[in-house]
C-alpha cells in the first residue's frame, strides 16, 4: 500500500502512522475495513460482520487513539 493510498482512506496523517501501516503489509480494503471498525464498531457487529481479521485488528490498533487521548486517529498537531 502506498502512502498516497493511506492518506486517501485516512486524509492527512503522521508519517510514523503511515509508516506502521505499510510496514503490516495490509491492503487498502483491510484499511478501509479497519477504518469503518473504527467508527462504528457496535453497528458493524449488530448487523453480522464477521469480526474484524488478525491484520485489520493490527490496523486497528494502529489507528485507534489511547484511551486517556480522545483525538481523531493519526491527526498531526
């Protein structure tokens, strides 16, 4: 996946955050799976979505803020 590809789903990011997904070697649908988890994981378990794989489960923790940080997901300061 390129960064191009990355900040297409994601809009602009870190480039650590950029760089820790490359390095998953996920696709852009795991991405964009991953990202939709994110938003509305309650919503997607509620209608029958498998749960999320191994790799997009890594995205996911990628993206994810820490708990105590409610910012949106790889946002630049």
């Amino acid at each position: 996946m390129t960064r191009n590809e990355i900040v297409s789903v994601l809009g602009p990011v870190d480039e650590a955050v950029i760089a820790d997904i490359a390095l998953t070697g996920a696709s852009l649908e795991e991405l964009r799976e991953a990202f939709a988890w994110i938003g509305a994981d309650e919503a997607l378990v509620n209608e029958g979505h498998a749960m999320p794989s191994p790799r997009v489960s890594r995205l996911i923790e990628i993206l994810e803020p820490p708990e105590d940080e409610p910012e949106v997901p790889g946002e630049m300061e």
